[in-house]
C-alpha cells in the first residue's frame, strides 16, 4: 500500500473537517480526488503529509505508520505541488536553484548541489517544456511556467508518491493540454511515482487515472474506478445538482444545467 487511510476523524475547534475516511492507494494506482471548496481535499493530503494528525483512525504512507516514523525523511518520497508551495519560494531564485532545491526538499538552496544535480535539474526542466527558463529569475515566469517548475522540483527527489493539487489553475486551454500530456509522460516513464490528482474540473483527468474518490463535507461519497464514478448520475447526486458527464476522448466532460 502506497497510502492507507483507515477510519481517520479529524476535529477542529469543534467542528469535525474529516469524517471516518477510508481510502487506500494501491502500488502502481493513480487516483483523481475530486469535492467542492471546502470538502476537506487539501486536509486529506495535510494529513497524508504528516502536517496534522488525525483525532481518530490510522495513517500509513509508503508502508511507515505514522507515530512511529520520521516525518522529514518519509516526506522526501512524497512530492507535493500546490499554490501554497508556489507562494513560499523565493521570488528573485533563479529557476534551476528552485528544482535542485526539491532534492533536500527545501525552500531556498542551502546544500551544496553537486553538478550532477544541476544536470539532473536541467533535464528535468527540458522535460516538461521548461528548458528556455534556465537563468530566469522565477518571478519572471508566467503561471503555467511557474506549475512546471515545481513539478521539476517535486520529481528531483525522485518521490514515491507525487500529490498535485489543482495544478491547472491559472493555465489556459493550450497550456493546460500540454501539462497533461506531460503528466501522462511522468506516468508512464519507468518507476513512475503514484500520482493524487485533485481538481475541480472533470475533464483533466487523463484515462491514467483510473481511480476516482469524491469527497464531500469531509466524508468520502465514492471511490473506486473513474468511469464507474464519473456518470451523470452519480456526479448529480454527489453534488446535488443535475450535471450531465460526457466521456469524449477518454476522458470525462461535465455540463452543468443552469436553466
Ligand atoms: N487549520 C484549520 N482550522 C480550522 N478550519 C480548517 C483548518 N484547515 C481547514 N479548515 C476548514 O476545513 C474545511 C476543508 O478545507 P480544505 O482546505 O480541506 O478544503 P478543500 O476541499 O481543499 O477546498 P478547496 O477546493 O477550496 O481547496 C474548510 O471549511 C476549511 O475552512
Ligand atoms: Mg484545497
């Protein structure tokens, strides 16, 4: 098991966030996680990253439970990109010292990068359509530009487990295209991580991800196969209004009645 979440309760300031969640990721599984603001998604992935503990239940990631583990060395197999982590980095770094950076997961460079990692970096970089940024100053790219980066980053450590969450906001269609068909790669290339892919729109999840968990008011409504989950039926229930799915290409499309 890459994560096994069992019966895990999360309270704060009397208000119960995660409610009994079971959710466990099989080696090799790739998992979308959709619900709407404030379902608890990012809380999950806090939770899986040991940045807070769960109030009842058990948490094990990568086969460590946690109580038991050390939580820096355990969280340099997991690579995390968010726009919380986009906020954080140094602004005036140049583009290839925030890659590097992933390998001592770090914000900001203080080890020393041997010229293999710089390489490693570099190639990373080209990889995902990110080698004309080399030089930059980071507050000089763009949105996508930036998403690319930390992915670059967050693949430096070589993670088992790679969480992206909402890596589409702020990229245009064309743009966002491109990242998928970069995720795709990072999917299918040898010992690939496993991939969490949270979004709130439908259509990005690329047919690697086979597996769906819809999470609502910090419970989990559903998981299990992303075609099984992904219907126009199960989607107007889950988010009590109707939608209408269309599977296009692979992948699922969502219309929304707002008549
Ligand atoms: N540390 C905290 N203290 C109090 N409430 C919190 C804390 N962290 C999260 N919450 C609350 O828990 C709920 C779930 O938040 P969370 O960030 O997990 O939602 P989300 O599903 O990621 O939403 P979004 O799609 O907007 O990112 C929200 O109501 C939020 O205000
Ligand atoms: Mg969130």
């Amino acid at each position: 098991m890459v994560v096994d979440v069992k019966n895990v309760s999360w309270r704060r300031d009397d208000r119960l966030l995660l409610k009994q969640i079971d959710w466990q990721i099989a080696e090799g599984e790739h998992w979308a996680l959709l619900g709407l603001n404030g379902s608890g998604k990012t809380t999950l992935l806090n939770m899986i990253n040991g940045y807070i503990w769960a109030t009842e239940g058990k948490v094990s990631v990568l086969g460590h439970e946690f109580g038991s583990v050390d939580l820096r060395e355990l969280r340099k197999s997991i690579g995390w990109v968010s726009s919380s982590l986009q906020e954080r980095l140094y602004m005036t770094d140049r583009t290839q010292n925030i890659v590097v950076s992933g390998k001592f997961a770090t914000i900001g460079l203080y080890d020393q990068p041997d010229a293999g990692d710089m390489e490693r970096a570099v190639a990373l970089m080209e990889r995902l359509g990110a080698g004309h940024l080399v030089d930059r100053q980071y507050q000089t790219c763009s949105q996508g530009e930036k998403q690319k980066l930390l992915i670059a980053r967050a693949l430096m450590a070589d993670p088992k487990l790679l969480i992206l969450d909402e890596p589409c906001n702020g990229l245009d269609v064309f743009s966002r295209e491109q990242f998928l068909a970069g995720v795709k790669q990072i999917i299918e290339a040898p010992n690939a991580p496993n991939l969490i892919y949270v979004t709130h729109h439908i259509e990005e999840i690329i047919p690697a991800f086979t597996r769906t968990l819809l999470i609502r008011s910090g419970e989990v409504y559903r998981s299990g196969d992303t075609r099984e989950v992904l219907t126009s039926e199960t989607l107007s229930e889950f988010f009590h209004a109707p939608v209408e799915v269309e599977w296009r290409y692979g992948r699922a499309w969502m219309k929304v009645n707002s008549e």
